[in-house]
C-alpha cells in the first residue's frame, strides 16, 4: 500500500504517527510498571492509565513547554506525553534517587518542573484550587501560559470541584479543566454518584464553557483541545468532559469485581483507541503495517529501558529522608535538640 | 522588646496590632509587587478586623482580591500562586474556617516540596484571627494551632504584641516557606511601641523573647496569655516572686533554647495558653522541657489552659473557661510553696 502525505481532519502524517507512537509508549510503560508491581518492584498504590491513553496524548501533545499541566494521581501518561523522561518516571515508581522526585513522591507524585508537569496529587480534586493559582499566577504576571487541569468523575462531586469552577469563571482564569470520565470512582459507578448524567449543567451553573468528547477518538480529544486552549490564551476557562474507561482496575490492588466481564469486554475489543486510531491510518493509507509495528516496538523498547534504568538505579539514603521538607532548614524540624 | 537601639526608640510610637499588621501588608506590597492579597471581604468590607482596610484602595484590586465564600479554594489557589512565583498573602476570616482549607494547609503546602524531592515550594502566608474570649460561642472561639504545628512542612507563629506583629509578619511574607500566622481576636486594638513607619525591621520566625525578666519561675506562654502572664507576674512582684515571662511566639519551629536557659535559671515553670489542655500546644512544651531540661527543674511543670469544653457564649462562665490572672497567681504559689509559707 502506498504511503499518502495526507492529512487527516487537519492533522499532519508526522502528527497522528506521533500520536500513535504515543499512546503506544503509555500502554507499554505501563504494562512494564505491572510488571515491576507484580515483581514487587514498585510498592503501594499503582494507578494504570491503560485505556484512557487517547485523552492525555491529544490534549497535551499541542501544549507548549511552558503550559501547566495538573493532575491527579493516575499521571503517568500525562507525564509521559509532557516530555518527562520515562527512565525518571520509571524510577520513581520504584523508589529510586533517580526518580523525578528522588523516590520521594512515588507513583502519585510525578513532578517534573522543567516541564511544567507539575504534579500528581492524591488528595481526589485537591489539584484544581491549585490549578487556579497557576492560572492567578499568570495574569498577575501576565504571561500567557495556560494551566490544563486533569481530574477524573469521582472529583467533580468534591466541594473543590465547585469551588475552584466558580473561582475560575469569575477571575477569568487561563484553566482547563479536563474530566476525564472512566464511569467508574474506585468501585463506584457513575450512576450511583452522579444525580444528573452530565457535567454539562454543573458548567452552566459557573457560566462556563463546556465541551464533551469521546476520549477513544484521539482525533476528536485533540480539537476539542484545540478549542479550550485558545480560549485559555484568551482568558477564558473551559470543562472538557471526556468520555473514556480504564481497561484495568482502579489501582494494581483491584480485582475489579463491580464491573461486568462483558462490558470491560466489550470496551477494549471494540473502543480500544490505540487500535481505533491504527484502524484509520490503515483505511486512510497513511501509514504501512511496518511503520505501526516500528512504532509500537519502539515504545516497547523505551519501556523496557526505563525498566532496566530503574533497576540500576541507586535507593534514596538517610540523608534524602530528612532533605527538603522546606527551603529553611532551621523551620524543617519542631526542634533539633544540639545540647 | 529590647531588640532596639536608641536611634530607633526615638522614633517609637504606639500603634495597634490591627495598624502593625496592616502596615507590614503595606510595606512588604509596596517593596515586592509579587505580594498580593486575598481572602473574604477584605476589600469593600474593609477587613473582617479592618486589619486589611484601605490596601485595596492603595495597591489596586489585582492585587487585592475580594474572594467568595471558598476556604479550600482561597488557600489552595493561594499556594498554586505560591508555587507558580507570587507571594500570596491569604486571609482567613477566622482560623475555625481554617478547617475547610485544611487539606489545602496540610495535604498540599506542607508536603509538595518533599514528595517532588525539593524541585517546588510554597512562599505563602496565611493569616488568621484565633481565640476566644468575645462571646462568639462555640464554634467561634477556638485556637487550633497544635493541629497545624503538629505538622512537618511549614511554620506556625502567634505574636501577642504590635511590635512582634508586624515584624513577624514581614519575616513571613519574605520567608520562602509557608507560615501560617495566627492572630488574637481580642489583641488587634491593643497598643503597644512600633518604630515609625519605614524604620525597617523584622522579628525571626524561630525565636521566642523574654518580655519580662524574672529569677524565680519561668512563665512559658503565648499569643494573648503573655499579656495575662505579664499581668500576674506584676502582682506576684508585689510579693517579691519574681516570675519571668518567656514568650514562645514560634510555635514551629520552637525556640526551645529560650525556655530551657529560662528554667535553668529559675528552675520552676508553668506552662500557660489559652487552648485547650490535651494533646495541644502547652503539653508538647512541657514535654520537650522535661526530656531536655528535668535536670533543672525542682519541682513539676504546672499547665494551665483552657477548660476542657467547646466554648459557651453566656458571659461569666466564657470568662471562666479562659486561664487569667489570679489562676496563674495561685498555680504559681502551688508551685512555689516555701515561697507562700514565708
Ligand atoms: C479526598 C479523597 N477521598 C477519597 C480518596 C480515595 N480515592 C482515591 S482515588 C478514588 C476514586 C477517584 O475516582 P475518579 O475521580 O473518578 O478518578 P479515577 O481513579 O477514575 O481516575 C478515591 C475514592 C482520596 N484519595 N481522596
Ligand atoms: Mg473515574
């Protein structure tokens, strides 16, 4: 099959091959961070981003290096496609000095300030009244970088939630606001947590723009990302509702059992947005079979690295566990007893 | 309040806490354009204490910022803000709110520089009106500074004077950790010696004072007890015990030193604070002073402290649920008893 420069709704052939190289990269990081878990390699709790892979790739590909990004405890991916370093990621999910925060953080913790990935939080919608602060922070500044804020279902009924939506709209804040909604809070379905089936009118109730998308098509996260971003530049915040669902449990700690087999089933056999997105640069002839399976071996390859990086990677020492609690080292401590 | 040379005491004048406190805000926005401003009605309201009245007139209201009603977004935006470059000054109404941007305090300002392994931190400042004793009932009054100085990641500090207020507040507004700075409802129209507007200075977040010198007993204390402490130590003169007040100021980091030199010297002390007795604030010191100072003590550490019950409105038994002077008189006479046999 011949190979066409096309373009695909307006996206370039380099474009979506990045893309899929993409969400390859976070599907197979991820698999070898279960592995590592199962190996117990990596301890606590693992959140995987397997299945949702369409929702970071397309929305942060097209930040700038200076944009935010904020997220919650399932970071990895966004990390990933930020540009941090894979071998960092990796190392900090096994707790080494290597890690992006020297073994310090963990899994929930990715921060990377040269890449404005700014961190995972574990507290379920603590990182939006942060989001706010960057976006406050800007305009004081006036810098026009813009601050994406990622959170999932369960955090849109904290009090936080609505607190930093209406604290956003009202301030004019260079936020987005990025459900990205798997219909599942650990165990709890959205039936059971949400008395109206959409954010659509929780937006309204702030005056702000709203937009859902299907977060399986990469295609459709990307331009719906598109539109929140130029509005963020322009000072307006937006909620991104995306559709999406985890192929794995909430954590490496989950069986799973409140979700029937055939609907996990019948999401990863047929809303797969790794194979969605193959399926339309084979139809479109944009890509050959050789170029995807270079692609995927690639980030099979990258992972694998990270892997082995973090194995060879030093511990942490004593002198890490008492470092950095604040920049003021006689505050760090209630009192160090020196008689 | 020895700190000044005699240029600067001719230039003193007594203002109140509230003026200290506002002028600190004032010097430290016009010196730093990254200071802003945020928090309930401190704007067209004019400050819940009036402590931030007129900045918003001066400085402007992008730096200014009246907010809604959103304790876990104040203070969370607060330390994004901090975290992206501002030195955010956030006002919380009063420190009983405080516990709706707990999460904000505790979960997020004092963890992120350790858990991102030293790569952020958080200039912030948040202040907060404590303490009882105004007949604002139950969920009014209260003085939560052991829940917050419990915590590893920032610094908790209570001034009691004008002069310590704005001192300690321009530390905090330039310290590049997170400082929560607790303030007394009942001290903001008290008066007191400041150096004249511009006559730069600042007290350290990490040590106390002796505001009364004494050799017989060690008074340890805070925020409004010292002026009670200074109180009763002015009538336990009058019997010749000559108590020494040591006002800790810092709650995190203590100025342990401070304490353990004082009962080195007098080798008796009671402990005195107006929150309440277990697990708080006045127990942790007694226990640091044991562990690190039994050898000089000759005789056990009293603790006085508010009753154990939340707070009532009706008037004399407020009054009684709150230590005050003839309290700390007789515990110090159980203390000293060869003192109140001669
Ligand atoms: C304030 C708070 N409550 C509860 C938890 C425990 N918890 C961790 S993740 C989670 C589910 C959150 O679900 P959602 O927001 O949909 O994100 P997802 O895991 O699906 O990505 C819960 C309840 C928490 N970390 N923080
Ligand atoms: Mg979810």
């Amino acid at each position: 099959m011949a190979i066409r420069d096309v373009t695909l709704a307006g996206l370039s052939r380099e474009t979506l091959l990045d893309f899929y190289f993409k969400m390859w990269l976070i599907r197979r990081f991820e698999e070898k961070a279960a592995e590592g878990y199962t190996l117990g390699k990596i301890g606590g709790f693992l959140h995987l981003y397997i299945g949702q892979e369409a929702v970071a790739t397309g929305l942060i590909s097209q930040l700038r290096n200076d944009d935010v990004v904020i997220s919650s405890y399932r970071e990895h991916g966004h990390a990933l496609v930020k540009g941090v370093d894979p071998n960092k990621v990796m190392a900090e999910l096994h707790g080494k000095a290597t890690g992006v925060s020297k073994g310090k953080g963990g899994s929930m913790h990715i921060y990377s300030a040269e890449h404005n990935l700014l961190g995972g939080y574990a507290i379920v919608a603590a990182q939006l009244p942060i989001a706010c602060g960057y976006g406050l922070a800007a305009n004081h500044q006036h810098l026009d970088y813009v601050t994406m804020c990622f959170f999932g279902d369960g955090a849109v009924d904290e009090g936080a939630f609505h607190e930093s939506l209406n604290l956003a709209e009202l301030w004019s804040l260079p936020v987005i606001f990025v459900c990205e909604n798997n219909l599942y809070s650990m165990g709890n379905s959205l039936e059971k947590a949400w008395s109206v089936n959409s954010l659509e009118p929780r937006a309204a109730a702030y005056g702000m723009a709203y937009e859902k998308v299907d977060g399986m098509e990469i295609i459709n996260v990307h331009e719906a990302g598109q539109r929140a971003i130029e509005r963020a530049r322009a000072g307006k915040p937006t909620l991104l509702e995306v559709i999406t669902y985890r192929f794995r449990g909430h954590s490496m700690a989950d069986p799973g059992a409140y979700r029937p087999k055939e609907e996990v089933e019948r999401w990863r056999s047929q809303r797969d947005p790794i194979l969605l997105l193959a399926a339309k640069l084979r139809e479109q002839g944009i890509a050959t079979e050789q170029e995807l399976q270079q692609l995927e071996d690639r980030a099979s390859g990258i992972a694998e690295a990270a892997s082995q990086f973090a194995d060879a990677s030093p511990f942490p020492t004593m002198d890490d566990l008492v470092a950095d609690v604040m920049i003021d080292p006689t505050g760090a401590i209630a009192w160090r007893h020196q008689h | 309040m020895a700190r000044l040379n005699e240029d600067e005491q001719q230039i003193m004048r007594s203002i109140t806490y509230r003026e200290a406190l506002r002028e600190a805000m004032r010097e430290e926005m016009s010196r730093d354009s990254r200071v802003i401003v945020i928090g309930e009605d401190i704007d067209a309201y004019g400050g819940t204490y009036a402590v931030t009245k007129g900045l918003a007139e001066e400085f402007g209201r992008e730096r200014v910022r009246d907010t809604p009603l959103a304790e876990e977004v104040i203070v969370g935006a607060a330390v994004g803000a901090a975290m992206a470059g501002l030195r955010p000054v956030a006002e919380l109404m009063t420190m009983n709110f405080s516990l709706l941007a707990s999460d904000q305090i505790v979960n997020t300002a004092a963890k992120v520089r350790y858990m991102f392994g030293g790569q952020t931190h958080v200039p912030l400042v948040i202040r907060m009106p404590a303490g009882g004793g105004a007949q604002r009932g139950a969920q009014h009054s209260q003085t939560l500074e052991s829940w917050y100085a419990h915590v590893p990641g920032i610094k908790v500090v209570m001034p009691a004077t004008p002069y310590d207020a704005k001192g300690m507040l321009k530390s905090a507004i330039r310290d590049e950790d997170t400082v929560l700075f607790i303030e007394h409802e009942l001290l903001y129209g008290v008066k007191g010696d400041v150096p004249d507007e511009g006559v730069e200075y600042t007290v350290p977040l990490n040590r106390g004072e002796i505001k009364r010198e004494g050799r017989d007993i060690s008074l340890i204390t805070f925020s409004r007890m010292v002026h009670i402490c200074l109180q009763a130590a002015e009538e336990l003169a009058k019997e010749g015990i000559e108590a020494e007040v040591v006002d800790m100021r810092c709650i995190r980091p203590i100025d342990l030193d401070l304490a353990l030199d004082s009962i080195a010297k007098t080798n008796h002390a009671l402990v005195v604070e107006e929150g309440w007795k277990y697990y708080g604030t006045g127990q942790g010191m007694a226990a640091m002073l044991y562990e690190y100072g039994f050898d000089s003590l000759d005789a056990p550490i009293g603790h006085i402290a508010g009753v154990d019950v939340p707070t009532p409105y009706s008037k004399h038994i407020e009054r009684a649920a709150f230590p005050n002077r003839d309290e700390i008189i007789t515990a110090v006479h159980k203390i000293l008893p060869q003192r109140v046999a001669r």
